[in-house]
C-alpha cells in the first residue's frame, strides 16, 4: 500500500481551499470538515442532512458515538457546510434522512467519485508531485494538530491508533518534527 501524505504547506491548504470554494462547493464542505475535524470523507459521506442541518441553521457539533468523539464545528467549516446546503433545493433541505453529501444523480457520492474529484484538484494547485488522496484531508488535520501541541491522547483516539509512535507513523511526523513540538499550557 502506498503512504498518503498529509498536506504540510499551510499556503497549499489555502490554495485548495479558495479554489474549492469558488468552483466546488460539495467538495469544499468535504475538504473543510475533514481537515478540521480528522474525519474520513468515508465516514462524511454517510451523513445525514439532520446531523448538521437542524432548525434551519449548522448545528454546533458532530458525535459519533460509536468511537465517543464529540467533534465541535468551528465557524469556517459551518460556512462550508451551509455554502453547499444553499445549493440545494429547498425540497431537499427538509428531508431528515436526506444524505448530506449528494452526487449528480441524486444519491450518496461514492469515495471513488470524490477521490478523482480531488485529484483533479490537487494538479490544479500543482500538487501532482507527491501521493495526497483522500487520506491526506484527515491526516492533514491530525499532522497540524500535533505540529501545535494538541493532546496527543485525543488523536490516538480520533485516528484509532494505540501509541503515540505509530500515530506519528502514520500522519507523517519526521522525527525532527516530532522534537520542535511544542505542547500547548493551560494558564489558569
């Protein structure tokens, strides 16, 4: 299997997302969601309209019980997500079991879809050199939050890994990086 990287330039995040803002809304909700929460895409696409649509407004916060993560939406990533809900038709919009994520013809877009649609990206912002897939929207997350002192106990389990070695492993943390950490204080 072949090592996916996380997106390291901050300059080449904001590229992609201005680039998908103004031509591609649904995968600019995608790319946003997951490079700010760690979640898979595979796992955003099975998501209902209701799990972030309620009361006619982005609700605040994602949980998915199953692994007891209560992801908290920040306010770029509700604009995201309400930038694509407003392209879709009001009939659409009040369905409760209405899946987030739409393709072309109606249904759930499939990994596969949004992986060329993404790769399609990546060359327009000149990112063809290197191995970015859909991996590389979680673990772009999970790089820059370690890269910031984010507890690293709370990545191990947002990532399902059991050790700190192996988390780093997989989201591409050199060994020097890991050592310019800082870890970030609370000051009471």
């Amino acid at each position: 299997m072949e090592f996916v990287e996380p997106i390291r330039d901050v300059d080449k995040i904001n590229e992609i997302k201005t680039y998908l803002r103004d031509k591609k809304q649904r995968e600019y909700a995608i790319f946003m969601l997951s490079i700010n929460t760690g979640i898979k895409v595979g796992a955003l696409l099975n998501l209902k309209l209701v799990n972030v649509f309620q009361n006619g407004k982005i609700v605040d916060s994602l949980v998915f019980e199953d692994i007891g993560v209560e992801y908290i939406l920040n306010e770029s990533v509700k604009d995201a997500l309400l930038r694509y809900i407003s392209t879709r038709s009001i009939a659409e919009t009040h369905i409760d079991d209405s899946p987030l994520f739409i393709s072309q013809k109606g249904g759930t877009p499939t990994e596969k879809a949004i992986y060329f649609s993404m790769a399609d990206v990546f060359k327009e912002v000149g990112m063809d050199e290197g191995h970015y897939g859909l991996q590389s929207l979680p673990k772009t997350f999970g790089y820059h939050a370690i890269l910031q002192g984010i507890d690293t106990t709370l990545l191990l389990k947002i990532f399902n890994k059991k050790q700190p070695k192996i988390l780093y492993e997989y989201l591409g943390i050199s060994e020097d990086e890991r050592k310019n950490t800082k870890v970030i204080m609370l000051n009471w």
